[in-house]
C-alpha cells in the first residue's frame, strides 16, 4: 500500500514538471508527505523482539548508552542505566553492539529473544567508536589522525572543567592552564602555533553545534572589555554530560570543516537516554583548595639589609663614602631609617597569607535517563560552587540539559538537545598586562615590614621611616590587601546551546538528516574600584555583550556494503551560519563615595558601542571506501564562502585524501602471532583559518570632530576613515601531510599509535607598510608562512589482568617544531613591545626561527670591579655589581645591535601518562602531565629583585663578597631591569595532575533502592616539579590581551593567579 502511494505520488511530480512553479512546489510536498507515509508503513513485517542486559567482561557492571543497532543499518537502541535494551529487529538480522571504549560485538538474532552480550575493552584500540565529523567511525576504519576520552575515564578521574579531562591525555594536544582562577580558560593547542594574527584555538563542537568564539573574542571586534577576557565558553559545560571528546588532529579528519579546521577540531559529544525504567544518578563532591606553591618572601631583616646595602651603594656612586653619616647624605634615598637597624624586632606582614586562602569546593551533578523504544531522553542539572583560593574571587555555575530522541516511524527519527547554563564569577585581579589594582604582582613587590593595616583598622598605603638626625620619610606603597577586599569585579554570563534535527531513513542505505542549531551567549561585566585602595580617583567600569548565532546543516548520507568485501558511504551536505555580536561599554570616574558604585553616581568619562556580523555558506562532501576492512580510501571536499573576507576572495576550497592498510590482516602476517593489529595511515589536505575580525576586509570608519568657519571656528562631529581596505584579503590556507603507524601486539594488549606531520600554513595575515600617500602605515595583507612539523606517539598496554587486579596504562609524547617560513616580500622581522614590559621590545618573528622568540641581551654574569666595567663595553651608568651584557657585534658598544632571540615558549616535546588499578571494589588511578625544555619571560623577578624575593638575596655586596655571580648589587641602576636572558627561566615541568582512589560498593547494595554506588577521593595538582621560581610554570599573561597578539608574545609572567592544589570527597549513586 506505502509503495503503491509513493509510486503514484513520483508519477505524478513527473508530470506535474511541465507546469506552473507553484503547482511543482504543492507537488513536492505531497511527495514528501507520501515519502514519510511509506516511511510509517513499510518494514513492519517478520520482526522480532530481542532484549538483554549489556555488561562489561572485566567486572560485570552494567554498561549505560551502548549502541544496538542491526548490522549495516541506522536502527537501533542504547542500553539504559542498568544496561538493559530491547528491540524490534528482522529475525534473520544480526545485531551490532559498539560502545565507546571497547570491542565492537557482533551476535546473530536467530530464533532468539534474549541476548546479553559482555562487552571487552581490550580491543579498545580498533573497535573503538570515535566520532568523526558529521558521522562516526571505528577507529580500525580510521585513516585521519583521531585522539579521544570517554566518559568512564572522565568519571574515574572526577574532573570538574574541561580543562582537566584534556591536560596531558593525548599526543600532540597540548592544554596550558594559564591561569588557575575559578571558571578560568585554557589555552588549547593542537599541534603547534599555526597563525600569527587569525587565532589558534581550534573550533568546538557539541553535538554538531560549532561553537562562535565571538563573545570570547569580543577584544578582537572591537569591544572594550577592560582588563578580563570573558568567563571561559567551555566552563559551562557539565562534564559529567559529556560521552566522549574527540580530537581531529591532521588535515583528514578537520578539512570537513573547511574554513574552521586549520587548528584542528574538538568534538564534544553528551550522553543520550536509553529506553527502560527511568533511571537516576547522583554525583556529589566537597572539597577543599589551597595554593599549591608560594614564592620566596625576605624576612624583615634580609629585606633591611638590601635597603641599607642599596642606600649605601648608591651614595659611593653619588660621590661619597659608605661611612658618611645620615646628616651629610644629601637626600632621603640615601639616609639609613633606624627601622632598618633593627628590623628583625618589627611585625612582619606576610601578605601572601592576608591574600591567599583555603578556599572551599562543591560540585553536584543530578541526572535522569529513561525512555521507550520509541523515546528517550537524558535530562540533567549541575550547581558548582568554587570559591578561589585569592580572597574575593569565587565561581558559581548552574547548568541544565535536557537530549531527547524520538522515532516518529520506523523511518523518521526526531531530537533536540538544549542546555542552558548561568555562571557567576568574581574576579581576582590577579596581574597581567597594565592591570592596576594586580595582586599577585603586589604580593611579590610589597616588602613585609610594611603593614596592611592601620591602628583603626583602615588600610595603610604608606610607611614612615626615620632617620638619626631628625628627618623623616614617608614611603607610599600599593596595598595588596585593599586591591583584593576592595576591588569589585564580577561577571555574569547565560548561555544556551540548542538544537532540533530530524533524521529520515529514505531508503534502507540512505539517510537524511536536518538541523536547526543556535549558540546564545550573553554576559555583563561590572568592576569597581573604590578611592580608598589608593591615591586615584574611584573607578567604575560596565560592560554587556550579546552574541547569537543560527546554523542550519542538512547533510544526505549514503552507506553500503557490496558482496560483502566492499564498503562504501557517501556524505554531501549544505550549511549556512549566521552570527551577529553587540556590545556596549561604559566608563566612570570621580564617585562621591565608595557606597554607590553604580556608574550614574560618578562622572562618565567614556564608552563604547559595537554591532558585527558575520555568515557561512558551505558545501561539504565526504566519500569512504574500504575493501575487506584492510584496505581504505577516505575522500573530503568543503567549499566556504564568508563574509568576512575580501570582495574578490569570499569562496575557498578544502580537500582532503587519505589512504590506510591494515597489514595485518593480510596472509602473509598470519603466522606473526605476536602481531594483532599493523595499519599504516597517510593523509594530506588543505585546511583554512577564518578566525579574524568581521570587518577585515573592509575600510572601517569611525566618529571624529572637524573644527568648521574662521578663526577659532566650531568644533562638529563627524566620520573619518581608520582603516585601509582589502578588496583581496582572503584565508590562511595550511597544507598538511601525515603518516601514521598503528601497532598492536600481545592481542592488543600493548597497543601503539605513531604520528608524523608537517604543515605549511601560508597567506598569514599581517600589517605590512603601505605607501604614505594612501593616508596609513600599514594594511592587512595575506603574506608569510609558518611551519609545524613533529612526531607523536600513544601507548596504551595492559599490564595485568587477573579476577582481582587490574592494572591499565596509557602514556604520549609529542614534539614539535614551529618555524617562520617567510615574512612577505622585504621579510622584515616583527619586533614587539608588550604593554606589560614598560614599552621594552621583548619579542622577534623572524624568519628561520620559532614564532614570538624572546629578544634582548645576553646575561654574562655580574661585574665584579669597577675595572671590569671600565675594559669592556657596557650600558651607560654602569657600575660594580650591575648586570654584564654581551657585546655580540665586538664593536664595543652595548646597544641594540647587540640583541637576539634568547629563548621561546615552545616546547621541545610534552608528554603525559595515567595509570589505572582496580582490586576488588578499590580503583586507584594517578595522572602526570610533562613539559619540557620551554622557557618563561618571568617579569616578576624585576619586582622580586628590586624588594623582597628571596632569588635575590645571594647578590653582589663588593668585590670581596660577589654572590652568585648572577644576582645583581643592591644599587639602584635601571640596566639591571634591561630585557634579557636573565629574566628568561627554564619553566620545564612534571605535575601529579590527579590522583583518585575510590571504593565501589557491591553485594552491599542488593535489596536496597541503589544500583551502584562509589566513594572516592580525588587529589588535583598534587606536586609540580620544576625550577621555575614563579607560581605557575604554565603562566601566559598575554593570553587574551586585546592589544596585541599573544602568538607574538607568549611566555610572559608578569603576576597570575596561583595554581591550586586541591582535595576533593565525593560521592556516586545510582537509584
């Protein structure tokens, strides 16, 4: 009946071509309508019901979400929370079961009606479903390079952000936690720094919704967003959600992504519902962080003796002697305080102390999941409460998600995901780039006999020192204390990510499938500043950003295997993307009092306004064929068209090839017993970077007054040109080669994975020089390329196995080498100032070295004689005990010829590993994350050098009692603040990331309303070995600067917000 409809109703569209467009459209809807009719009746015949519960071999613990499906086909089911399923299927079918993280398992239906499978993970390493863009794969299928983590091993490690399910779990992926602040970013690089200007994050994907970077990014278009980069987008995801992440690494697995994939892709995929009695989950932890490192402080004492060491240094150099006494000194700055006389006797302020706290954690994640065969859902809610271990600052996240799956008809299959989230955080300033009010950097430069309070309690921001003959003088310093209890800085920030797709099975092996996907971001920023922290005016600043973005994607899949040895699936799809941004920005100055901090109390001394745009239109293509699973072709093609490049250059192409030879399997290989798995990989592609601002391209204008008529004349407001267009500014393309090795042995009990890539990425976006007479300097122009080339290796092995004991392991290593290929015609090196360093020149791009290289003198040592300074070439005002630089040229002169590249924040290699034990019903797992040979521009020394930081207590007295050799005199010569290697530090480390032990509970349990149930204990940031002497080894301060690129100036320490450890209990329940 179905098919007698859709044939009369295709006979019908037929004839109806000829005739009028509207006519034709009813007709295709008829059409359609038929289709799903035929869709609802057809292949209801000869089924059978099989259920079962799905377990894991190793424990017998249910497993929740595997995927049922009848072999070479798109039905199916999941397992629901105690493992159950149940399915209608044809009686001669067979049933596929895959679960992300073991052995696929494959059982013919039969006669029978119950089938409860064990699945293994040992086969992990080829069965192992990893998502793909817009599809999934096997990973035996895989010919792209693919790292992934799933949900069982973020739930054993009990990670609270994304940050810390990636840190150190994969090769090639390298996750910096730049700062430690609650509801802090991170930094995520996959394979190297590729982009100079265009951006290096990689592109987010949750459940096929590409998030927009606008709101993160808002600096970049143009918004004021003061001294803070907003609340990190990834923080408002739940990770007890999360199935599974998958990274896209080389230009195989990312070009399906055209435009968006040059810095590779994660893919974020959340739990989906599974049919069976409703099932529920509780996950609850508390717990406790407190700083997990403190810097070197001097005592009072060690502090007053540098004091009376420098004042008596800087008065021999004045032209006196060090026995003078106070009343000939001709100023205040070289008199010596009785306060430094007896300085072990006076209270000392241990400000790192007043500033930093034990700050407590809590964290609960409630879920539901349940359903029918023919609905589903997975609904779920998460409050996390992390006040920060600096006072004043704290993270407050509520988050909800509801997924739903439908089956309209056998055929028609229907969803939606949302997941709204709130967050809260209160802000630390911390340090940074010209971040007044920082009080990390306040900490290390404030010396401890200076009191944080006054006899009445108000803050004290000056100290008196006097002297034997009678004078005084009053010091006026920052107070940490205030700048941390005073400074009110908090951001909101509502989100939601949503979804709505339909999934028509139009034929047995051809399946469509729509989207409607939106990314709504929204935050506000409120900081004030109050007159009392110190000598400036009170400070209040606002700021609200929108960010909304709309995504269609509807793709036709085609999968089929042919006489049973030949594989074929064919995807094409169109999507298009719109997303626009707002902002408005406000500034005030000059409050009455500190009591109303909102901006209409004081006196608006600015603002700003911002409205953006952009869209995507895309067509992509994907083609794969495999032949008797050992032989495998994989085909991608993406055509973007953008808005946001230049007139003549809107369209760009990617393609993609890859090929893969599962040697293994061939007979030759047969009597290598120990052997399991042998594939060799090889992929190239081109792959795109869109991430610039939405008006590149384009001559911006923005307001500017004229002064009009005679005279004096009168001032009117107007439009002025800022900006040179570029009718041709296109995309950064980068061409990437790989060639992997895949090796099991021992029946895949040690299991190796093998990398090799080199990619060109050219067309970089920079500001070159253009002629005078176009009105500029400079204009944005595709000129230069960059070089990434490296080697990766995972290992995963299993060591043992027994009824009792496990014992898993899984360790990376990655190198990476990042060279300037050319810098457009001339290749003029770039040489950068950052704000941070008093306008000092601290970085050079240049071509044949690594990106955003530290630049300045050599350090050699400190003179020890005035003689040494006099026979060698020197700064001016050079002295005993000041810093020796080396003359590079021989000409005998200090000055900028003399500069050169003296370090870089590129890694030699990094390297992570996690090991897993079960005995019983105990687990115990620890993770290490490694970075080695990389280098840290630490700015904090200058502040620790010139006041109270033990590195310099070893310094230069005379030539009698040189020190180290290394630290300079306590005189006060600025050369000594002069950019060069001695503020480069190794920052090299090896942090026990996480450390969990936990005890699941068993026959315990029988008879009561709990499933499962786990206690456990979780450790984060249990020790970092390292040499750096800063707080975080990890630290980047230009990340996320509005001014400037931090591709240009990584590395820089200039104050940050402390690592934590923390210790966390915690509890899982199953109802």
């Amino acid at each position: 009946m179905g098919k007698k409809l859709f044939t009369e109703c295709y006979n019908s569209f037929r004839s109806a071509c000829g005739v009028a467009p509207g006519l034709r459209l009813k007709v295709l809807i008829l059409l359609f309508c038929c289709t799903t009719g035929w869709a609802q009746t057809s292949g209801r015949a000869n089924l059978v019901t099989v259920s079962g519960q799905v377990t894991e071999k190793a424990t017998g613990q249910p497993l929740v979400g595997v995927s049922i499906r009848v072999k070479q086909s798109t039905e199916g089911v999941v397992s629901d929370a105690s493992g159950n399923y149940r399915i209608q299927v044809p009686g001669n079918s067979t049933l596929l079961f895959t679960y992300i993280g073991y052995s696929d398992l494959e059982e013919p239906v039969g006669n029978r009606s119950t089938i409860s499978p064990q699945l293994e993970s040992g086969d992990k390493a080829l069965n192992e479903v990893v998502v793909v863009g817009y599809g999934s794969q096997s990973k035996r299928e895989l010919t792209g390079s693919v790292a992934s983590v799933n949900s069982r091993q973020l739930q054993d490690r009990a990670v609270v952000s994304f940050g810390e399910a990636l840190a150190g779990q994969m090769a090639g992926v390298q996750v910096q936690q730049t700062s430690a602040a609650p509801g802090g970013g991170i930094s995520l690089k996959i394979r190297g720094t590729g982009s100079i200007t265009a951006g290096n994050q990689p592109l987010y994907v949750v459940d096929g919704v590409p998030l927009d970077n606008s709101v993160s990014n808002a600096s970049a278009q143009g918004g004021d967003i003061g001294d803070q980069s907003p609340v990190n987008p990834l923080a408002s995801i739940n990770p007890g959600d999360i199935q599974s992440i998958d990274v896209l690494k080389d230009a195989s697995a990312t070009s399906i992504y055209g435009s968006r994939g040059s810095n590779g892709v994660v893919l974020i995929t959340t739990k989906q519902g599974a049919a069976g009695k409703s099932q529920i989950s509780l996950n609850a932890s508390y717990g406790f962080q407190e700083i997990a490192k403190k810097v070197g402080i001097m005592s009072n004492q060690q502090y007053a003796q540098r004091q009376i060491d420098q004042r008596n240094t800087d008065w021999v150099r004045a032209g006196g002697k060090v026995t003078d006494p106070n009343s000939v000194r001709s100023g205040p700055q070289f008199k010596i305080p009785e306060e430094f006389k007896n300085a072990a006797s006076l209270p000392f302020t241990d400000w790192q102390d007043l500033l930093y706290r034990k700050a407590p954690m809590q964290n609960y994640q409630l879920s539901a999941s349940g359903g029918t065969e023919n609905a589903r859902y997975y609904l779920s809610g998460n409050y996390q409460n992390q006040e920060g271990i600096v006072i004043n600052s704290g993270f407050k996240k509520y988050a909800f998600r509801l997924n739903v799956d439908a089956k309209a008809s056998e055929r028609v299959r229907v969803g939606f995901r949302i997941a709204p989230s709130y967050t809260n955080n209160r802000i630390a300033t911390t340090g940074g780039i010209q971040d007044y009010g920082a009080v990390a950097t306040t900490v290390m430069s404030v010396p401890g006999l200076y009191p944080a309070r006054n006899a009445d309690g108000t803050y004290s921001t000056s100290y008196t020192l006097h002297y034997d003959d009678g004078t005084t003088q009053n010091i006026i310093y920052n107070n940490a204390l205030a700048f941390g209890e005073g400074i009110k800085n908090t951001m909101n920030q509502f989100s939601t990510v949503g979804s709505l797709f339909t999934t028509i099975d139009i034929l047995k092996n051809l399946q469509f499938k729509t989207s409607i996907n939106a990314d709504v971001n929204t935050f506000s920023n409120n900081k004030f500043s109050p007159s009392f922290i110190s000598v400036n005016p009170s400070y209040g600043r606002s700021y609200a950003a929108t960010n909304i973005s709309w995504i269609n994607e509807n793709t036709l899949t085609y999968n089929n295997t042919f006489a049973e040895r030949h594989n074929v699936n064919v995807l094409v799809g169109l999507t298009e993307q719109k997303s626009s941004f707002n902002s408005t920005a406000v500034n005030a100055n000059s409050f009455p009092n500190d009591l109303v901090p909102t901006l209409n109390a004081g006196i608006v001394t600015g603002g700003s306004s911002l409205r953006s745009q952009w869209t995507l239109l895309s067509l992509l293509s994907r083609a794969t064929y495999n032949f008797e699973e050992k032989y495998f072709l994989t085909a991608t093609f993406r055509r973007d068209g953008s808005s946001r490049f230049g007139s003549d250059n809107k369209w760009g192409n990617f393609p993609s090839a890859s090929v893969g030879w599962r040697i293994g399997q061939e007979k030759f290989m047969a009597d290598v017993a120990a052997v399991s798995e042998l594939k060799l990989r090889a992929s190239y592609g081109l792959i795109g970077n869109n991430q610039i601002p939405d008006y590149a391209s384009v001559g911006l204008i923005y307001g500017s007054n004229y002064i009009l008529g005679s005279g004096d004349g009168s001032i009117a407001s107007g439009l002025a040109q800022g900006s040179l267009g570029n009718a041709n500014l296109g995309w950064e393309k980068a061409k990437e080669m790989d060639l992997g090795l895949d090796l099991g042995l021992f029946q895949n009990r040690i299991y190796l994975n093998f990398d090799y890539y080199n990619k060109l990425t050219s067309d970089l976006l920079l500001n070159v020089p253009v002629p005078l007479s176009t009105g500029y300097e400079t204009a944005l122009r595709n000129l230069g390329s960059l070089r990434n080339k490296g080697v990766e290796i995972a290992l995963e092995t299993r060591n043992f196995k027994t009824d009792k004991f496990t014992w898993t392991t899984n360790a990376n290593i990655s190198f990476n080498r990042n060279k300037v290929e050319s810098l457009g015609a001339g290749g003029t090196p770039i040489i950068v100032a950052n704000r941070a360093q008093e306008n000092s020149l601290t970085h050079i791009t240049q071509i044949g070295s690594p990106l955003g290289s530290y630049y300045g003198y050599i350090f050699d040592g400190v003179y020890n004689t005035q003689d040494e300074v006099n026979a060698s070439a020197h700064l001016p005002n050079t002295y005993a005990g000041d810093a020796k630089f080396r003359d590079l040229n021989g000409d005998g002169t200090i000055n900028d010829l003399d500069k050169t590249i003296i370090g870089n924040n590129l890694p030699k290699f990094t390297y992570g590993m996690t090991n897993n034990f079960t005995y019983g019903n105990f687990d115990f797992g620890f993770s290490l994350q490694g970075v080695q040979d990389v280098e840290v521009m630490n700015l904090t020394k200058r502040s620790a050098y010139r006041n109270n930081g033990t590195i310099s207590v070893n310094y230069w007295r005379s030539p009698e009692e040189p020190g180290d050799g290394r630290t300079f005199g306590a005189g006060s010569s600025a050369n000594n603040r002069t950019i060069s290697s001695y503020l480069v530090d190794d920052a090299s480390f090896l942090r026990i990331r996480n450390v969990t032990i936990g005890y699941r509970f068993g026959k315990i349990l029988n008879g009561t309303i709990l499933r499962n149930a786990r206690a456990y204990v979780n450790i984060q940031n249990l020790h970092t070995f390292t040499k750096y002497s800063g707080y975080n080894p990890e630290v980047n301060t230009t990340e996320g600067d509005p001014w400037i690129s931090s591709a240009l100036t990584p590395g820089i320490d200039y104050g940050t917000y402390p690592m934590a450890r923390t210790i966390v209990f915690g509890l899982n329940l199953g109802f």
